[in-house]
C-alpha cells in the first residue's frame, strides 16, 4: 500500500503523467483490485492514446474478467497506435496476445 500511496501523490502533483497512472494501475492488478485498475488504464488511454503499454495490460485485464470481447478490442486499438508510432515491439506483443486469445 505504501507504494500506492506514494504514486497517488505524486499523481496528484501532476495528474496528466501517463507513466504515473500506469505504475499505479499495475500496483492495483498486484492487490488483486482489478476495478480500479481497469478504470485507471481506461482513464489513462482516453485522455493519452498513445500510451501503447497500457494497451496489453488492459487486455489481459479484461482477459482475467472473461471478457475476451473487449480485450481483443483492447489488442487490436493498441496494435493499430503501435503501428502507427512504429513501436514494433509493442506491436509484436499485442498481436501475440491477441492470437493466443482467438486461435
């Protein structure tokens, strides 16, 4: 919890820091609490889409809820802004996870 606490201040110095809401939805999914960290990446990518790691942590969020509907949306938009950016790693990872889930 400390930690949470820690990146909860820091957010609140500086809200819009994609990396800090990233970091703190990670620290959720260790508690197990995966509302809130869902909300957290759903906040994050709404507001900086081109946050291409969030991505791949929210799909397999939504994977673990049983929701593969909306984690293969997750993969495909992330693979699409890792395209875009150039990011072939990330893209790499995103279409692997997302043909894990449907094949």
């Amino acid at each position: 919890m400390e930690r949470i606490e820690q990146l909860r201040k820091f957010l609140a110095d500086s809200p819009n820091d994609s990396f800090l809401k990233h970091a703190l939805a990670l620290e959720y999914i260790k508690l197990g609490d995966d509302v809130t960290a869902k909300q957290l990446f759903e906040e994050l990518l709404a507001a900086d889409p081109g946050y291409v790691g969030s991505y791949y942590h929210l799909g397999k969020l939504y994977e673990r809820l049983n929701d593969n509907d909306a984690a293969i949306s997750w993969y495909e938009k992330g693979m699409q802004v890792a395209k875009e950016k150039g990011e072939q790693h990330a893209y790499g990872e995103l279409r692997g996870a997302l043909e894990e889930l449907t094949f």
